[in-house]
C-alpha cells in the first residue's frame, strides 16, 4: 500500500473494533422546570399591581412637573399595560406612599430656577477654561518628550524578550535572529522551519521571491548568479560590506571562510585531475544532463539544475537552525561499500573531502549510507518506498545506487518508473532534495532515462556514469587493452591517472597501499573508483556552493538579511499539482501529496517507520489478551563480512579495525512456532 504518516494524529491499527461514545450534546440533558406563580398573601398588595400604580402615579407626577400633558404617552402606557387595566387597584400601603414621596422630591430637587441660571453657566464656562489648559500643558510634554528621545531609544534591544515602548513587539510564535542593517534599521523576525512537525513543509511555481528557481529564459538567469551581479568583490570593499551587512549567524567572515573552502577543494580536484578542461570533461560532462555553472549556456535544463542545487546549498547556509547538510544514499551493495573497508566507500570518503568546507560554515556534513547487500532479497521496486525511513525524511539530496538490479528490459522500464516516483516523492519531503543517480557503468543511448532527466531538471534530477567519466578525461583505454591490460578488470590498480587514492600516497604498509589502489573489486568498485566518485560529488556541490555564496553576498552588501530569502521556512510548499504531470511512472502511486513510508526491519534506518508493530497490551490493540509472540530479529554480521582479504589482513590485529565493519544487515519480524500467535500493526494514514 502506498501509505502515508498522519501528521502526528493517532494511526488506526490493522484491525480495529471501535465503539461509538456519545457525545456531550447527546449525553447532556437540560432539566427545566415550569415556575408557578407564587400567592401573594392577602396583607401585602400584589406586586404587579404596585408596579402599574408607582407607574402611573410616576406619569401624573412628571406630567405636572412638565406641564404638558402627553396623550400619546397616556396611550402607550396605558396600551403597555392593558392587562392591569380590569384590575381592582388596592390602597397602597405607608411603605408605598413613602417611596412615591421620595420620586416626587427625586424632580424638584433637579428643577433650577431663573435665579440660579447664572451661577450655573459662570462655572460651566469656568470648567471648560480650565480643562483646555490642562490638555495645551500636556501636548507641550509630549513634545519635549519627543525631544528628549535618542536614536538608541528606537533601536531594537538586544534581550529579545523585552521590547522597548516604541518598538512594535514581534509575533510570538516567530524564533528572532538580531540583525542589524544600518542606524535606523531596527531588528527583524525570522520565522523558524517546525520540522518536525515536519511540516511542510511552497510551490516553486509561484516562488517570486527565490530568483533561482526561475530558469525560463536565460535573462532571469543569468540575472540569478551572473559573474557581473555576484562578483562584489570587485566592486565592493570588505569594509563596506562589514558596515551594511546583517549581522546574523552567517556572518560575512563565516561567508569568506566558507568561499575559500570551496574554492581551495575545486582548485585541488582540478590540479589533482590534470587542469580545468579534464575535470570538467570528467566530472561535469559525464552525466545525463551536463553540469554548467557557467553563464554562457541556453539550455533551460541545465540551468535549471543548477538553479535547484545552488538553491538547496543556500537555503542550508543560512537557514540558522539546522546543524547538518545530510546525503542519504539508498541503494545496492554498491552503495553499502562491500568488498572494502566501510572507511573507503565513497560516502565516508565524500565526508572527509566535502566535509570540511561545510565545517567552515559552522556545519557538519553527514552522509547516510543505507546501502544494503542483495542477499536481504530487496531491490529498486519495493525500497524506493521507504525513502522516509531507510534514510532521514530532512536530508537535502538523495542518492540512488541501484542500477546492478536495473538489467535486462522489463527491470530496466520498472526502474525508470520507480526513479520518477523517487524524485516526485523527494520533493514532497521538507528540505525538497533533488534526486541523483550514481551508475558504475558507461552512459548509453537511452531514452527513456535522457527523456526523464529533462522532465524532471527542474526538481534537479539527474544521472552519473561513473566509467564514463574516466573515459572522458582522455586516457587511452582502448590502447591499453589492445595490450592486454584491463584498468576495470577486478583487481586491478591504477585507473590510467592515478595508482593509489590521495589518503593512501603516505601508506607505509604496502598491503594497505595496494588495496587503496583498486579499481574495481570484481563489479563493486574499490577505493580508487570510490575516491572519483566522491571526487565528483564533491567538485559539483562546491561548485554550487560558491555560486550559493554569490547570491548570499549580494544580499548581505545590500543590507538584506540572506535569512529573509534563502531560510529554509521560505521554501514552497509543494503539492502534486505543482509538479509537471508523470512521464513513466503509475499516477496512482506517484502523483501523492506526501512521501509513502514504509515498515524496514533491516538495517540501518535512519527515518521514520510507517507502520509499527502495535504493543500486545495497548488499550486500542483489538487482540489485547491474546498470545503475540512474534519477534523482530537482524542478522549478527562478523566484523569482516563483506571485506576483501587484503583489508582483513591488514586491519585484524588494529585498535582501529571497526571502521571497516559494513552497517547493512538483513532483518524482519517472524513467529518462531505455531505457538506464537499473532502479530498487529499500527497502520498509518492511506491515501
């Protein structure tokens, strides 16, 4: 079923018996109760009548003092009370003779008479005098108050608890970062992302306020991260950036730190890969789409691409509560490293490389690597489902490694299917990642796939070739192996540029050394083809990020706080509606509001479950008190499962051995007898 979370609401269980309570406007009665009358005793006279004779006495009485008798107010009182009219009227008591005494003194006492018009008027007039003094002495205050005040009295405080008298307060239910533009610019709120609601949480269709996700003509992208608009450094002064921009918690010296970062990791790859040409050809141009940072480009594909990645590391950089910039890779054994140390799969090798420029912007870059090997039984169809639960439901772009279970026509066109319905999906997640493929093997004519990376460039899907990319640095492959020699064959080292990976240019022991410089295992890749692969990564996002930094600085030297445009609370919310219709995938399954998720006992698991296992004694478990023995269990893997020979020599007798034991292992839930009864699963919402 393709199941959804419920938002935090409580699921239904597989199986669930409900009794409809009554509700409070059934269960609650209103008891009323006629009041009779109550007999008045024969000494006192009724009160209804003493009301219409103090009424009417009241009439006569304000008649004379009038001295003008109403007929129409005769008529309506005697209309108002036509029902007192048949009455026998009793004597009034003392009592009663006494309080319309009283009423009739209430009138004269309020009379004034032309003696006493004078005096009267003298002190009204005597009144209004002294109250307009008393309001020209209080706006002359409230001037000199208003000159008193300082500009530091209208500037924001910096206890963000406490607001000053003039400063209007900010919302309550927004988290405030202090920045300051200028003298006069007082501090802003920005708003905080909930995940955890997880909330959702922006459709890029409408998004006029993100410039980069507009790539429909290369006017408004080029006006997204020109080198003419971003190169501020030619035109502007560290020092007047320091004096405009927000002070935030992505400072500008955070900003410069980060830049350089990048820029010394880009400019590593490129002398390590033999200039900018080669790399290039080797880590750009080897995928489905080609990568282009560059302006001088017409193709609203890539520059769409790059529009979502550089996108996705803004919103990161400056979004002021998150802590981590998350890969999450799903996929094969491939994924998962095998027959190599886990140190030297390429997502511990990307952290290590890429790693560091996201530490210099105060962050840690984490790479989930829920890679797992085909003896669990699983593949592409049925883990791509579990994206909210294999890897963590915030990560910011996504990996997919599955291309070994691809072969072969029909797997082939599933997989196509099941890669769409991934990059729907994704981007119906909080951070929106983009979607991109890592295929060890050579890019062919294939439709199909060319087709869905430009229907889904947008969304910033797209495919890597890993061989391809080592064929397109220029080396003679075809020379060699007219020779005999096969730089892919398993084993071997050397991959025609390089003979060791760079951490293993320093290894002493040559055993070590060796085994770092392995292409290919058998068909998993060792620790050389492992490095390109970060390498690649690794060259692209930075790439990214320093186009990502442009954009931030522009803001910042416009007294803009990045916050403001780039925090990830202003990202779209994304419906199905607002993605293009499906090319290949089933519209049932993939056209949805929210990620499926799923139930996965295998390891690891860095998300959420779907469904869950329900406690036997739960008050809603409909099977309470019944036998519910079932148990979930995982595969003890060895230490050295799934490592080559040489690394298990290597690594047996080390303090350090553990970072070559692989994270993968099977898992499931099973009875273990007819004894053990049932099992009851928490179900979440269906769509």
């Amino acid at each position: 079923q393709n199941s959804h979370e419920n938002g935090g609401s409580r699921s239904a269980l597989h199986s669930v018996h409900t009794v409809e309570e009554p509700s409070r406007s059934e269960s609650a009665h209103i008891n009323t109760t006629q009041h009779q009358p109550t007999e008045i005793p024969a000494t006192m006279p009724d009160a209804s009548a003493l009301e219409e004779f103090g009424l009417e006495v009241e009439h006569e009485n304000h008649a004379l003092v009038t001295n003008s008798g109403s007929s129409a107010s005769t008529k309506t009182n005697n209309h108002q009370f036509a029902s007192f009219s048949n009455r026998k009227q009793p004597t009034p008591s003392k009592e009663q003779r006494s309080l319309l005494a009283s009423t009739n003194v209430k009138y004269r006492k309020l009379r004034i008479n032309a003696a006493q018009r004078p005096g009267v008027l003298k002190w009204s007039f005597l009144v209004i005098i002294i109250a307009a003094i008393i309001v020209f002495f209080n706006i002359e205050q409230e001037e000199m108050i208003d000159e008193s005040i300082t500009p530091e009295d209208t500037e924001a405080k910096p206890d963000l608890n406490k607001f000053h008298l003039l400063r209007p307060k900010t919302k309550a239910h927004e988290n405030v970062a202090p920045i300051v533009v200028d003298d006069t610019k007082e501090e802003e709120d920005r708003a905080n992302n909930n995940e955890e609601s997880l909330e959702q949480t922006q459709p890029a269709e409408d998004n006029e306020d993100n410039d980069i996700d507009n790539h429909e003509t290369e006017e408004k992208s080029e006006g997204i991260a020109t080198e003419e608009a971003t190169e501020v450094e030619d035109t502007v002064t560290d020092e007047t950036l320091e004096q405009t921009a927000p002070d935030g918690l992505f400072t500008l010296d955070r900003l410069k730190a980060t830049r350089e970062a990048a820029k010394n990791l880009v400019s590593m790859l490129e002398q390590y890969y033999n200039g900018v040409e080669q790399s290039k050809n080797m880590m750009l141009e080897s995928w489905l789409v080609p990568w282009n940072f560059d302006q001088q480009t017409n193709d609203t594909d890539k520059i769409a691409m790059k529009d979502k990645i550089v996108d996705t590391m803004a919103r990161a950089l400056v979004t002021n509560d998150q802590k981590e910039f998350i890969i999450g890779t799903i996929g094969s054994s491939v994924a998962a490293g095998h027959d190599n140390c886990n140190y030297d799969s390429y997502e511990r090798q990307m952290e290590r490389t890429f790693g560091p420029v996201w530490e210099a912007a105060g962050m840690k870059l984490t790479c989930q690597n829920a890679g797992e090997g085909g003896g669990c039984g699983d593949d592409f169809a049925n883990q791509v489902f579990c994206i909210q639960q294999n890897v963590s439901p915030k990560i910011d772009i996504a990996h997919y490694t599955w291309t070994y279970f691809e072969a072969g026509q029909p797997a082939h066109d599933m997989a196509v299917k099941m890669r769409e319905s991934l990059a729907r999906w994704a981007q119906m997640l909080p951070h929106q990642p983009p979607v991109h493929v890592y295929n060890t093997g050579a890019m062919r004519l294939d439709q199909m796939e060319h087709d869905l990376a430009e229907h889904m460039s947008e969304f910033g899907y797209n495919a890597f070739y890993m061989r391809s990319g080592f064929n397109y640095g220029g080396y003679d492959y075809a020379a060699d192996e007219a020779n005999g020699i096969d730089h892919f064959g398993w084993g071997y080292v050397g991959d025609g540029y390089h003979n060791v990976t760079r951490y293993g240019e320093n290894e002493s022991n040559p055993l070590r050394k060796e085994s770092l410089g392995v292409v290919m295992r058998n068909w998993h890749p060792g620790p050389l083809a492992f490095q390109f692969v970060s390498d690649t990564f690794s060259y692209i996002y930075s790439q990214a990020m320093i186009k990502a930094l442009d954009l931030i600085e522009s803001d910042l030297k416009n007294g803009i706080d990045p916050a403001e445009k780039w925090a990830a609370s202003k990202r779209k919310t994304l419906l199905k509606s607002s993605l293009p219709p499906p090319k290949f995938c089933d519209e049932l399954y993939c056209v949805v509001d929210e990620a499926p998720t799923c139930i996965n006992f295998e390891k690891p698991t860095y998300g959420w479950w779907g469904a869950r296992v329900e406690d036997p004694d739960d008050s809603l478990n409909p099977h309470r008190g019944e036998v519910q023995n079932w148990e979930i269990w995982n595969v003890d893997e060895p230490l050295f499962r799934g490592v080559s020979k040489q690394d298990q020599t290597f690594f047996e007798d080390r303090d350090d051995k553990e970072i070559c034991r692989h994270l993968d292992a099977c898992g499931g839930i099973s009875a273990t007898s007819k004894d053990s009864g049932s099992v009851v699963f928490r179900l979440p919402k269906q769509e």
